[in-house]
C-alpha cells in the first residue's frame, strides 16, 4: 500500500532536499497565504512525491522494516544528504560513516536527491526488484566523480538546427518510426531509445528539475558540478537541457498537437503534470536562453540517426537487414556475374544453333 507523504511531511522534505523558506502555516499544516512562501509548490510535486513514497516504503519492506518507523528511516536519510551537501567529495564508505547510516540508506539518499538508482553492489537486489537497473558506486569513489560516471557529456556540445529539431518532434517521431513516448523515473534514460519495447523513455518529472534550478540559480556563470552538489543541486547545465528538450525539441508547447500530446502523457501515462507548463524566469538567468546539448548529445545523435536511417519493421525489412552487410552484397555482386556468364554462355549456344542450322538450310534446300 502506497501512502504519499502529508502536507507537513512535503514542505519539510522541501526544506531538507531544495532549502525552501517555510512560514508558520506551512510548517504546522495550514494553508499558506504567504507571499514568497516556498510551501506554495509543494503542490506542483505531486508526481515527485508519489515516486519518494514509493522508494521509501519499497525499501523498507526489503529489508523487512515497519513501515510504522518511516519517520527514523526520513531522518537517517536527511543526514546522510547533510554529509553529501557539505562535502560531495567524499567517498561513499567516508559518507556512511560520518553520517552513521548504513550503504544502502546512502543509497536511498542520493536516489532521493537526484532519481539516480545507485547501488553499493552489483545488482542490489531491493532496487532490481522494482525494475530499475541500478549503477554500482564503488565504496572508495567520491560522490562527485559518481556523478559525473553516472551522467557523461560530450566534449563538444550539440545544437540543433530547426530542421533538426523539428524533425525530433514526439508528433513526429511516432509517424516516422513508430516509436511512442513512455515515462521514467530514472534521471539518466532521459531520451533512451527502447527498441525492444520501440519507445522513447522520457524523464518528465519538470518540478523536481525546475526545484533544483531555483536552487543552483545564485551560482555564477559556468559554475561546476561540484558548485551545483554543495548547494544540493543536480548539475545545471543538465537540468537545462533536460526542459529545453521536452519544451523545445519534442513537445514545442507553440505546437498545438504536442500540446495535446502533453495532456494525454498526463492522463494516461502518469506523466507529470507540471510538464505542460513552460516558465522559466523564475529559474532561468538571462545568458541561459540558449545552452546546447552536452548531457544530451550522446542521445540527440542516435535519435536523429534514427530518423534519417530508420531500422527495418516486419520480417521482410528484418530480412533484407541481415542479408545486406558487406559480405552479403559481395555474394550478391558474384552471383549476378555468375549469372550474366551463363546467360552470355546459352545465348552462344543458341546462336550456334541456328547458324548451324541456317548453314544447312543452304546446303541442303529442300524442293517442292
């Protein structure tokens, strides 16, 4: 049974996770008429808190703890995200142990503070039986350098043309390639190609990005992952091109069938429902209008690899797929050869036919 987190537990996960300033109200359960009050968003959240819920009582019902005592387990993990803050250079086993919590609550902690499932060993076993592929963090690598693994960029970032972006358009993409757009609570299958299930997984959690934004915008220009992680943030630049490629790129909010995708997304498939609002002044500064794609790079190339060379559907494309390799085509190449010399050769043969034939139609006339 899943029990999403109460008005009073929200705004103070808000203050621990993002620094919200809280009034009175907010902090005892009363509705917020504050101006400024960061309380007020805890609204727009809904979907972030349903996935919080959900990783805490999934934890706690592996490892066989009372769901009663969830509160201990919250505090444990606000220390373990205090450690992180402070000094996100420490190793993971150096978190465990100033924090006072056991690996896998470190876990929990930074699966909570940036929806990247990581695991202390191979295959953790609590996170691979709610479907999620966990990345193994070492015990002697440091927070920092985990992140950067776990979220690579390109040397040299992307930026599309119009025509490229429009041609990524979700609208698009589905008539083109067939490939729909699914929901995913893990930050790093943000644009994945999913041919097995022929998707493309979408982070679509908005608010929680647009939190971390609000939070890392006091930084300076060009500020490092280690700036954004002291303060709590997930990297900037990677939360940028996270919105500017759902708002921009696949759901251009000016196109009115992306907007109507939107809604749909958010009907159907539990898609946040922050998603279909574009804002930015409150989180973006002025030199950040136009950012490129270096978190994304690696995915925008194999999505518009795919647009401009689709893989074959049905067993007929399929077929014709795996027998034109190079190999292939030499064979083929040998065998039309083969073929014209045995044509060349017949049409000898019957050319010698009927000159012999003609030759003895002169020699032996026959008289009527």
């Amino acid at each position: 049974m899943r029990k999403e987190p109460t008005k009073v537990d929200q705004v103070r996960l808000g203050q621990k996770i993002w620094a919200w300033n809280l009034c009175e109200q907010c902090l005892h359960g009363r509705i917020c008429e504050k101006f400024g009050c960061d309380g007020k968003r805890a609204k727009n959240l809904t979907r972030y808190w349903t996935f919080h819920a959900n990783a805490v009582i999934d934890y706690m019902s592996m490892t066989g703890k009372c769901l009663a005592r969830s509160f201990e387990l919250h505090e444990t993990i606000f220390r373990a995200m205090g450690v992180l803050q402070e000094q996100p250079s420490l190793a993971r086993e150096e978190v465990a142990e100033r924090a006072g919590v056991k690996p896998a609550e470190v876990d929990l902690a930074v699966r909570l503070m940036t929806m990247i499932p990581c695991s202390y060993e191979t295959g953790c076993f609590i996170i691979m039986e709610q479907g999620t592929n966990p990345i193994f963090w070492g015990p002697t690598t440091r927070f920092d350098q985990f992140l950067e693994q776990a979220l690579p960029t390109v040397d040299t970032p992307i930026k599309l043309s119009a025509q490229q972006a429009s041609a990524l358009m979700a609208r698009k993409l589905r008539k083109k390639i067939d490939f729909r757009i699914r929901p995913t609570n893990d930050l790093r299958e943000h644009l994945r190609l999913d041919r097995g299930r022929r998707a493309i997984l979408v982070f679509h959690h908005t608010a929680f990005l647009k939190e971390h934004l609000r939070l890392s915008k006091v930084l300076p220009p060009n500020s490092s992952v280690q700036d954004c992680l002291r303060l709590g943030a997930i990297p900037r630049q990677l939360a940028l091109e996270y919105l500017d490629s759902i708002h921009k790129i696949l759901f251009p909010l000016a196109d009115r069938t992306s907007r109507r995708m939107l809604n749909d997304h958010i009907r159907n498939h539990a898609f946040d429902h922050d998603i279909i609002k574009f804002e930015s002044a409150s989180f973006r500064n002025p030199e950040e209008r136009d950012c490129g794609y270096s978190y994304l790079g690696k995915q925008l190339k194999e999505l518009l690899d795919e647009v401009e060379h689709p893989l074959p559907r049905g067993r007929v494309g399929k077929f014709i797929q795996r027998n034109s390799d190079s190999r292939h085509m030499m064979l083929a190449t040998l065998a039309g050869v083969a073929f014209a010399i045995l044509l060349g050769f017949l049409s000898l043969i019957v050319s010698s036919v009927q000159a012999w034939i003609a030759w003895q139609q002169w020699k032996h006339p026959v008289n009527n």
